[in-house]
C-alpha cells in the first residue's frame, strides 16, 4: 500500500507524500497542442508558376483549411495552417502562473482562373506570457 498514516514511507523520506503531490502539479501544469496541417516546404517547388492547377495542390498538400475567393480579381487562396502550442507552469485553482509559445506557419498559395500564381509564407514564433 502507497498511502499509510504519517506519509506515504515508500518513496524513501518522511515527506513523500508532499513530493508526489508536488510532482503531479507540476505534470498537471505542462501541456502541448498541434492543430493544423503538416507541409514540406521542399514541395512548394515542384509548383510552377502558370502551369500547375488547383487540383494538383490539393493532391500534394492535401485539402486547405480555408479558402479565400476575390471573385472580382478573379483570385483564390487557399490556406494551410499549423500550430503548435506549449504551455508550461503550476495551474493553481482561480488562476495561472506560467507561460506559453506558439510556434507553427501560415501558408498562402495563390492562384488566379485556376493556376498557380505564388505562394507566401509566414512564420510565428510568440511568447505568451500569463
């Protein structure tokens, strides 16, 4: 049995117990996310300007998660995103002592009547603090 009356004697000290509880606070505390699409920028440029088409983006990169349309421009974007978000610090009741990072890419690739006319990319890397 791990828990006896006065501490728990297992984990070799007096104060065992305190230290278990210390470290699931501490796990408690750390946390990583990733939302989005993965893209190997090394296949951007098998892409060649006003030749390929919408459909062979999409059967290399996979369906985008949002698409923007400028219907006047005649002009359509389609979106890739990635984020990954890690938090690490002591979630206390009521409030949060830590800090976050988000780290990832957002890839826009242009086209215009359908062919592909360039691509932009940015990266973020944020701190957040709490």
């Amino acid at each position: 049995m791990i828990f006896k009356k006065g501490g728990c004697r297992k984990f070799g000290t007096k104060y065992g117990f305190w230290y278990l509880l210390l470290v699931i606070l501490i796990f408690d505390g750390c946390a990583i996310t990733w939302n989005g699409h993965y893209v190997n920028i090394e296949d951007l440029s098998k892409f060649q300007i006003g030749k390929t088409t919408k459909e062979e983006v999409e059967k290399n990169l996979g369906e985008p998660e949002d698409i923007l349309n400028k219907p006047y421009e005649k002009i359509t974007i389609y979106v890739y995103k990635s984020t990954v978000n890690t938090f690490v610090g002591l979630p206390i009741p009521g409030f949060t002592i830590g800090r976050a990072k988000q780290t990832g890419f957002l890839l826009h690739i242009i086209f215009k009547d359908g062919v592909y006319t360039g691509y932009d990319f940015t990266q973020m890397k944020q701190r957040l603090l709490f």
